[in-house]
C-alpha cells in the first residue's frame, strides 16, 4: 500500500504492517503487559528475621513468673518484625514476541484507517529552540503528537521538552503505549522502513 507524504509524495509499506484489521483484546493484553512492567513495585518491610538484634533470649525460660520469649524482635514486641510484611514484587507480564509484534501491526493499522498516522519525508529543527518546534507543528495544524525519527535528534528532543503534549523518539524506542497515547503519530519515511524491519 501506499502513504501520502505530507505535502507531496508517497512511500511505499507493506499491507501486511499497515493493513491489519483492529484486535482489541491483543492490543489490550499487550499495552496492559507494557504499562505493568513500568511499575517498581519495590515497597519493603522487614519480617522478624531482617530485623537487627534480639539474638540474646531476654530472660530465663522459667521462674521469673513471666512468659517466655526467646527474642526482642518477636512481631508482639514493639520495635519487632512484622508477620507478613510486603515485600518487593516484580509486576512484569509475559509477552510472547508475536504477540507484541502483532499488537504493533495491528496499531499502526488502525491509525492509518483513523488518519491520525501522518508520514513525512523528513522532520527536524535546526537548533534546540521550542518556539521553532511548536511553529512547526502549529502549521501542519498538529498539537498532540508523536514524532518518530529514524536516528535520535538532540535538537528535536530538546525542543519538545517543554511541550506537553508533544513527545519525540526513535524508531527503535517506539512502543504500543506511546504509540495508543497521542492523537497524531508524525513520523518520517526512513521511520517507516525501519520500523517495518522491525516487525518482520
């Protein structure tokens, strides 16, 4: 199939990345595995073995009239463990590598059918200057988008920082929730074949 170049042109892509139908559910499994691997999940407390101390039995184990006890650091004592304390979790899903790919072939699709996926022969600002950016894109009439370049750009990156609702990455850093989070996906031809050996 063919893509419009903003502004004149057409590239070349293959039906078979861009002309998936829509699977939801897929789409749905895939970006929840992404979002689910982000987390840090790293909240820790200590059980009565992690504690320091307590490694003296306080007192005999008969004749002072008290109970026994065999460490200060039972979960009964104040300053003790705790007896099911949270400990670090890893949130990470497992996704199969077709799956993901196919989760990827099935998005783009669906952006080339919603027309929010707009190809570009090249894309770039000539130095780190948000002003000249946000100019840009104002004259295409964009303003919540993804720019996928083929190689990283610094001037490009540094230029979209401080615009909230634009977000700048390689072909190799695109993803299935950045590529769902954004009304537009602006990306160049060089992307496109890029991302195509990706998904083959």
């Amino acid at each position: 199939m063919e893509l419009q170049l903003q502004g004149s042109g057409s590239v070349s892509v293959s039906d078979d990345n861009f002309g998936q139908e829509f699977r939801e559910a897929l789409v749905h499994q895939v970006v929840t595995a992404c979002m689910a691997a982000t987390r840090s999940g790293n909240s820790q407390q200590k059980n009565r073995a992690a504690v320091s101390g307590g490694g003296v039995k306080p007192w005999r184990q008969k004749g002072t009239g008290r109970a026994r006890a065999g460490t200060i650091r039972s979960p009964i004592w104040r300053g003790g463990g705790k007896v099911f304390p949270s400990m670090p979790r890893d949130y990470a899903q497992k996704i199969n590598r077709k799956m993901y790919r196919a989760a990827m072939r099935s998005i783009l699709s669906e952006l080339v059918r919603q027309e929010r996926l707009v190809a570009i022969d090249t894309f770039g600002v000539d130095a780190p200057k948000t002003k000249e950016l946000a100019g840009k894109l104002a004259a295409m009439g964009i303003e919540n988008v993804l720019i996928i370049t083929d190689n990283p750009d610094d001037n490009l990156y540094m230029a979209a920082r401080n615009l909230p609702n634009v977000a700048v990455c390689d072909a190799a850093g695109a993803d299935p929730v950045s590529l769902i989070g954004f009304e537009k996906v602006l990306v160049t031809a060089a992307a496109l074949k890029l991302l195509e050996e990706r998904l083959a």
